[in-house]
C-alpha cells in the first residue's frame, strides 16, 4: 500500500495555491460539456497514472478519466498511493520512458 512520507506532507500546506483552491470548482469554472469535447479532439497521446491503492484517484477513476481523451493510456503502478514518484520511483521513470519513448 501507498507509504506516508513526513517530509512530503510536511510541504503539502506551502505548496497550497489558495486562491486558486478558491475557484477551482466554483461555479461557472468550467464547462464540462465543453471540457469533454476539448480532451476528445486532442491530437496528443495522454498517459494517466494511478496507484492501485490511491484513494485520491483510483484505477477505477483514472480508467474513466482515460475514456474522455482521444488517444489515452493508464498505466497502474502495483502498491502505489496519490504519490507514484515516492512509491516507486523506478517504476515511474521506467513507465514515463516507455510512453514517451
């Protein structure tokens, strides 16, 4: 499963854009209609990660996410959490390298 790591969630809170957490969802932010038409059409492959023990986007999740693009992959990581460059960097790198390779 996912590991904690202090120093990362030390961070977490300095790394907060506040003011943009602010609108991010509000209304009127997007257009989903118009989000989904955008991600359909374009032209460039997409390659979603998800660790398979991530509650923050599960498999399950990411894999739906992947349908709205036109040209989109998931790849797993095996007993990774929402942080697959702490979980398992290697794996990481070795899949980015294979999609961009």
């Amino acid at each position: 499963m996912g590991r904690r790591y202090p120093g990362h969630l030390a961070q977490e809170a300095s790394q907060t854009n506040a003011e943009a957490a602010a609108v991010y969802y509000s209304a009127g932010a997007l257009d989903p209609q118009a989000t989904r038409t955008a991600l359909v059409r374009l032209g460039a492959p997409v390659l979603l990660v998800a660790g398979e023990y991530d509650v923050a986007l599960p498999p399950k999740c990411a894999a739906e996410y992947a349908g709205l693009f036109g040209q989109a992959e998931l790849a797993v990581q095996p007993g990774g959490g929402h942080y697959p460059w702490l979980d398992d960097p290697q794996w990481l790198v070795q899949t980015l390298a294979g999609f961009l390779g």
